[in-house]
C-alpha cells in the first residue's frame, strides 16, 4: 500500500473542513486500481501518489479544475467496490458522496473488466447520482481484444459515457469538458428486483422521513443488505420508525433462502450481463501474451522465488552498496569529511569561544557534525535510493504478487499476505510503515504488524550501516539474517498465540504487470523523500541537542555506566554501551555509533555481530515511536517498548552464548 | 419395509427438534400432529419411534432413518435449485416431491452429481453420506469447491456458500458470481484465477466457500 503522505485522517467530518470554495463540486469514485488518481492528476494538474497497486488513496484529496473558468472543485476518494462498504476506505468515499451532495461523480471503471465495474455504476444511479461513466484503461481493453460501444451504454444507462486512457491523457480533454458544460441531471435506477424486493424498498423509502445524501432506495437496499453504518444511521435519525423499517427487512429475508445481499448482486449481475452482451465485442486474442507469461512466473511457487531472490539482490546493490556505500562514503568522506565539518569547525571555534557551546554545533556530537552530517551524508542516499527501488517495485505491480507468495508464511504469525506492504516500506522506513499498518482490516493485524516492524524491521538508514560495518564478512551477514528472520517469525508467531481474534482472510486483486514511468517514480520518491525529511531531521538535531546535554550535565556518564552492566552480560566491551544509549535516540545512530568503535578496533567478531543484533531489535526511533503512539496509543506503545529493549538484551545474550558455545570464529 | 411419505416427514421433523434444536423431548404437540394419527402408529411399529404419554423419542434406527431422509430432502432442495434452476417459490414444493423418489442408489449419485454439497439452499448442514466419505478422497465431481480444483482447469461459479457475510461480501466484490467463468492458474501458496481480464488471489479459507462446475 502506498502512503499517502498527508497527514489527514480519514475521519467523519474531514470532508467539511476540508471545503475548498468552488460553485461547482466533482466527486471521482470508482474501485481500486483504476487510475482514479491519475485521472485526478490530470484534471487538476495535482500530484496524488500513482502506483500499481490497490488501494494506494487511503485518503481524501481534493484540487481545483485546471484552467477553470468556473470554479470546479475535484474530490479523489478512496478505492470503493460498492456502497456496500466493507473496508475502512469504501467507508471513507460513501461519507463523501453521502455529506458532499456532489453536482457531478465520475465514476471511472477499468474497461476490461467492464462487468465487475457496472456493479458500482449500478448503484450510484440508484443512489441518484449525476453521473458520469469514464471507460478508463481503454488501450488495455483494446489490447485484450474487447471493444466496447459507448452509444449503447449511454443509452441504456441514461447517462454520458466517456473512453479515457488517462496515463496518456487520451479523452482527457472530453471529461473536462463535460464536467465544465454538462448538467447531469440524475437518470432513474437502472432495474427492477423481484416483486418482494421493491415492495420492501417502497415500504422502507415511505418510513424514512430524515435525508441521507443518496436516494431513499439507495437507503432501502443498503439496510436489505445489511450495511451495519447505514442501520446505525436509520436508529439515529429515525426513532420513531426504526422497529417498523426493522420489521419490514425481516420480513423480506424471511422470504428467501439466502441473504438479500447475495439475491440482490445476482439481480444486478443479470441485469449488466444483457447490457454487456448489446454493448461488447471480443475478439479472441490467440495464445498467452509475453506479459501475462512472465506475470505467471512471478506467482510461481517455484519459479517465483529465484524471481524474488534476484529483486532482493538488484535491491541489494542499488541501496546496500551504490546507495549505503558508494554514496555514503563520498558524502561523507570527501564532502563532509573534507569540506564541511573542518570548515564549520573553523567558523564555530573562531565565533564561539567557549568549548562547551562549541560542541553544541561542531565536533564529535554537534548539530552539524554529527545531526546534520548523518541526515544528508549518511540517511539521505540511502533512503532515496530506497524508495526510487521501491517506486519502481511498486509501479510494476509486484507487491501483490509478493502478498499472494507469502500469505501462507504470514497466516503462522497472524496476518495475511496484505501485511507484506507496511513490513517491505519498514525496510525503508519504519515510521512511515507503522503508519500505513492502518490499512490492515483487523485490530489484531495491526497490532502485530506494528509491533514486528518496531522489533525486527531494520529500517534503510539502519540496514546501510550495517550492511557497511558486515561488509567483508558473508558469514556474519548471514547470521544477522538469520537471527533477524527468527525472532521476527518466532515473535510473530507467539503474538498471534497470544492475542486472539479473527482469523485474517487473504483476497487480493493482482494487477497486471506495468511498465514504470519515469516521471511517476521520480515525483514519488520525491515526495516520499520529502515526508521523511521533515519528519526526521528535526529529531536529528533534537538528538544532537540531547546527547550534549546529556554529556554536559553528566547524565549520560551514569546512564552508560549503568548500560555497560547489560552489556558487559552479552559479551560486549564497555565503550559499546555508549553506542546502545545513542540507539534509544535511532536505530542508526547507535548503529554508527558502533561502526566508529569498529575503526577504532575495539569491536570485531563476534561481539560485533552481537552488539550489531542488539541495536537492530531496538524500537526504531523516537519518530516511530510517536508514530506507534498515534496509531495504536499509549498503552500499546509504551506496552511494546517494555517489551523490545530487554527482549533485545536477551536475544543478543543468547546469540552469544550460542555462537562461542559452537565456536564460531568471524 | 419402509416408511410412509407422511410419516418420513414426521421422523425429519423429530430429528431437526431432537438434533438441531436440541429439545430434550418432543411432544405430539411441537409436531402439530394428531395423538391419533396413523402415522405414529405405523413409526412406532416400524420401531423408529417410542411413544410415552405424550412425548415421541427417536429409537437408535429411528435416528438413522431420520439423518437419512433429512439428507435425502436436503440433497432434494440442491437438486432443484443447482441444476434444475428453479425460482426459489417453486423449490420447496418439489423439492418436497424429489425426496421421496431418491432412493439409496439415486442418492448417492445426485450427491455425487451435486459435489457432495454440505449444506442446503437454507444453509442447513446435510449429513454426510458415505459416497461423501469416499469423496473426501477423490473429489472429482461436477461441481465442487473452487478449494479442490487444480491449476489450468476451466470452472464456471454454480453457488456462492454464504453463511459467512464478510466472505460473501468480499468475494462477491472480486465478481465472483454464479454463472461467472474462472480460469484457474494455480493454487499453490495461493489460490490465483483469472476472471474475467482481471486476476484475483485468495487464500483457501475463502476459495472454500466457492462452489464451482467444471467446463469441458
């Protein structure tokens, strides 16, 4: 899932404070994965995070029409089947229909798969929607075969229809004007139900006295359906007809087998399969095209996993080694080693002639030397060469593909294949991971999401030095892998024994493979890199502030007196101690911390990959930390916290014993 | 010997009381039939039943006779509504007619023609047979669930099983519908079909509840 970076919460009311003053108010709807976002893009000429992958809008954004003359104001929602709701993101975009009273809704389908997109067309005109049906994604249709005449769909649907391939801005120009000229006025439903069904719907829609936003029937067969927010609204707004309305739908159920849901779908599939049938053609395109092959391979239980293993390897030297090392060391080395720091160094001393306040700014833990020189020497490179390799991931649809590999593994330690998203992005960034674990659809999913990434999720700033202070030593890599990946299954494994609740379902659409843009990855990390900055660097100089502080006032020498007893116990000399206390500030600044006693020698072997472990199962920083406060509170965080940095200890205490128990030599 | 058509419905009624709903007795009265009635007298003959007083109890081959006429109506109402296509008003009445015509032979093989369904159109379990307990082993009928089929098999969706609304919701969402055509690609780490021109992955739990018929 991709992060949508503003920091907006879905929320009831957010729609209304949020208004952008504008005479004329467009709503896109449609379900995941259908280029609604780049549809957005295009009519407003805003950046909304595009990717290949369902479900990347978690919120709501809104624009302003480009080149507008008459004050369009344009609302992206988030991925919706139907009005059904079942996600919290099919939630989200029904709120907005529902409070927004829209002037027009786009609705935007993907064409080759026309028949599951009437479903939702279907329902917005009862709901009595303005309606607009934009055909997008025509070029893949086209592609497959499918050729599909607007002419019959208009007219049956009542309502206009627009062919768009919105990537390539084709038919883009005919939407714009559509939503400038065209009043749409809304057309009747589209079909009848069986005569038990409209009774009941006119029973209802007679009860119902109070509005909702959508029509009375839009209501009335949410509640046949059973949608739990839609009831919560009718006992809130209808008191006095509530049991009535109630008694009503349990009659209607009475009179059939199965739920009403399933009853009603199968009216509405009827119903577009004889649109279909007058409005497509398809020719049968011969053989299994190149891209569908290679998407096959990739889900491959067999195939897929030397696929998987080379996408890890070309990450691996994109960001372990050109990014963490080749980018670090001229960064570091030559332009801050040569140039910065020596010349800051000079200024400072010459300005500030107390010692004390010098090394607030410069020398060995200064706010530039140390805070700024690790945020754009060291994090800087690695993190965007993180996130341009996981735009890329993204883009072509591989996630998915990954999800549905993995879902079985994942089942063992209480989440499904979905949770693979927030736990990949928490090799780039834990913070903005535990964020994105809101995606996940039960509490306990993102319980143990959040509480894996903050314990066993080395994050890139971390893994970049790691990765440099193992470089030379395959074997003491493969031992942090190896522990890493233990503790993260046998963890997970026991907080899904531990907490119980629903069993997660996997289900996922996997969308064919794309080519990436360009363009598209670039504004992506971009803006990713951005989010993370801002974020970050002010905890940067908090902690060079804090360490001074610390140092100054001689906290710190008795909090590292105290640490180097835990330390001593896991085999470590005492000076590591001081690189764990600046790992409770970030993961990587302790990380540093001990590549600097690495040089110096006083670290090596087996105490190195020990101390290396340690530090790596360590909450991830003060930024990630807040994050799991806002997602999951206090109790929860602090709860996760008492758990992580003795667990750590002890972990690294028993890697020790087992490693000189078996004599490893590294 | 075997039991009257009126008097197998009177043992299927027992047995959803006794069983399903667990009442301790059963009284002439929760059947609403007659103390007189020639029925329970022929039951009791046939020793399916005892009468005390008022209450009715299942003798031991009196609930066997009664899980198997419930499986035969069950099995009756699948019948009717998968492969005849009956609108549901028209089921239950024959439905009602079917029963009584599938005798052991027959039974066995509209299960077997059916997949061995494990509940009826009112999602009410049908108790396994023992074709069921051999299919277990072999399932290779016509229409089964969309769990037991193999990668490259061509299915179209005979049912939806929707006990569970979340389920239903959700796979109803990806298109899954009756009539519906799937080409299966794999089904190993997951279960991965095409549908339509789209492609949906989805873990076993929810491919299980997906009854589908085999083309070709």
């Amino acid at each position: 899932m991709t992060v949508n970076l503003s920091r907006k919460r879905p929320q009831c009311h957010s729609t209304a404070d949020m208004e952008i003053d504008a005479r004329r108010s467009v709503v896109l709807v449609g379900s995941p994965n259908v280029g609604k976002s780049v549809v957005f893009g295009n009519l407003t000429g805003m950046y909304v995070t595009v990717s290949n992958y369902p479900g990347t809008t978690v919120e709501i954004t809104r624009g302003r029409l480009a080149d507008d003359s008459r004050a369009v104001a344009i609302t992206d929602t988030p991925g919706m089947y139907s009005l059904l709701s079942i996600t919290e993101e099919e939630r989200v975009a029904r709120r907005v229909l529902m409070e927004n009273r829209p002037d027009m809704v786009v609705h935007v389908a993907d064409t080759k798969n026309i028949e599951r997109m009437l479903h939702l067309t279907v329902q917005l005109l009862e709901a009595g929607m303005p309606l607009v049906l934009d055909l997008n994604l025509m070029d893949e249709a086209e592609r497959l075969g499918m050729r599909v005449d607007t002419k019959v769909l208009k007219e049956r649907l009542g309502i206009p229809v627009v062919a768009t391939v919105a990537t390539k801005g084709m038919g883009m120009d005919e939407l714009k004007k559509m939503i400038l000229k065209e009043d749409i006025l809304p057309s009747g439903p589209p079909l009848r139900y069986p005569e038990t069904i409209e009774n009941a719907i006119a029973d209802i829609a007679k009860n119902l006295d109070s509005s909702y936003g959508i029509s009375k029937r839009a209501v009335a067969l949410l509640l046949l359906q059973d949608d739990h927010e839609i009831w919560q609204m009718v006992r809130d707004r209808e008191p006095e007809r509530y049991a009535l309305v109630d008694a009503i739908v349990k009659h209607a159920r009475e009179r059939f087998a199965d739920p009403l849901n399933y009853i009603i779908t199968i009216e509405r599939q009827r119903f577009i399969n004889t649109l279909i049938e007058d409005a497509m053609d398809n020719d049968q395109v011969k053989g299994i095209p190149f891209r569908e092959r290679l998407s096959r391979l990739s889900m491959h239980p067999v195939a897929g996993v030397p696929i998987f293993l080379g996408i890890i390897y070309l990450l691996y030297e994109f960001v372990g080694v050109f990014g963490a090392q080749t980018a670090v060391d001229f960064l570091e080395e030559t332009v801050f080693g040569q140039y910065i720091n020596p010349v800051a160094n000079r200024i400072v001393s010459s300005i500030i002639p107390w010692k004390v306040l010098q090394d607030l700014f410069v020398n060995e833990y200064g706010i530039i030397t140390l805070g700024i020189r690790y945020a754009i020497a060291i994090i800087l490179p690695i993190v965007t060469t993180f996130f341009i390799a996981f735009s890329i991931i993204e883009d072509t649809g591989y996630l998915p593909r990954l999800a549905m590999l993995i879902d079985r593994v994942f089942k063992k330690i209480g989440l499904n294949g979905r949770a693979v998203i927030p736990v990949v992005l928490g090799f780039g960034c834990d913070t903005m991971a535990t964020m994105v674990t809101r995606t996940l659809e039960t509490r306990r999913e993102r319980v143990i999401a959040t509480l894996l990434l903050a314990l066993a999720i080395p994050c890139s700033a971390q893994m970049g030095v790691i990765l440099a202070l193992l470089s030379g030593s395959t074997k003491a890599l493969g031992i942090f892998v190896m522990v890493m990946g233990t503790v993260f299954l046998f963890v997970g494994f026991l907080a899904a024994r531990l907490m119980p609740g629903e069993r997660p379902l996997f289900y996922m659409e996997v969308p064919p493979l794309r080519w990436p843009k360009l363009s598209n990855v670039l504004t992506k990390t971009y803006t990713r890199v951005e989010w993370y900055f801002k974020e970050v660097l002010p905890l940067f100089i908090l902690a060079s502030i804090l360490i001074w502080a610390g140092r100054i006032t001689g906290l710190f020498d008795l909090v590292i007196k105290v640490l180097s007893y835990p330390t001593g116990w896991i085999g470590l000399p005492p000076e590591a101690s001081k690189a764990f206390l600046y790992g409770f500030f970030r993961r990587d600044f302790g990380a540093a911390g001990l590549y600097d006693l690495k040089t110096s020698g006083a670290l090596s072997g087996v105490p190195l990959v020990v101390s290396i472990i340690t530090i790596a199962l360590f909450m991830p920083c003060i930024a990630q930390f807040s994050m799991t406060i806002k997602e999951r509170g206090w109790k929860m965080a602090v709860g996760m916290a008492a758990f992580i940095f003795p667990f750590a200890f002890v972990v690294g205490y028993l890697v020790n014993l087992i490693l000189n128990g078996l004599g490893v030599v590294l | 010997m075997r039991a009257s058509d009126r008097a197998e419905e009177i043992l299927e009624q027992l047995w959803i009381l006794t069983k399903e709903q667990n009442k301790d007795s059963v009284t002439v009265e929760d059947l609403s039939i007659d103390r007189a009635d020639p029925e329970l007298n022929e039951l009791a003959e046939l020793r399916y039943i005892k009468l005390l007083g008022d209450r009715i109890e299942l003798t031991s081959k009196g609930l066997k006779e009664a899980e198997a006429a419930i499986r035969r109506h069950r099995l009756a109402e699948r019948l009717v509504m998968d492969v005849f296509d009956l609108k549901r008003s028209l089921m239950e009445e024959k439905a009602c007619q079917f029963e009584h015509l599938l005798r052991k032979e027959v039974e066995e093989s509209i299960c077997t023609l059916l997949g061995h369904p494990k509940v009826c159109p009112h999602k009410r379990p049908i108790p396994p047979g023992k074709c069921c307990v051999k299919a277990m082993k072999h399932p290779k009928s016509i229409v089964s669930s969309l769990a037991e089929m193999e990668g490259g098999e061509k299915v179209a969706v005979a049912y939806l099983v929707t006990k569970d609304n979340r389920k239903l919701q959700k796979l109803m969402s990806m298109g899954i519908l009756p009539g519906v055509k799937i080409d299966i690609i794999q089904t190993f780490p997951s279960y991965v079909f095409k549908i339509g021109h789209s492609v949906v992955a989805v873990d076993r739990a929810m491919a299980e509840d997906v009854f589908v018929r085999r083309l070709k």
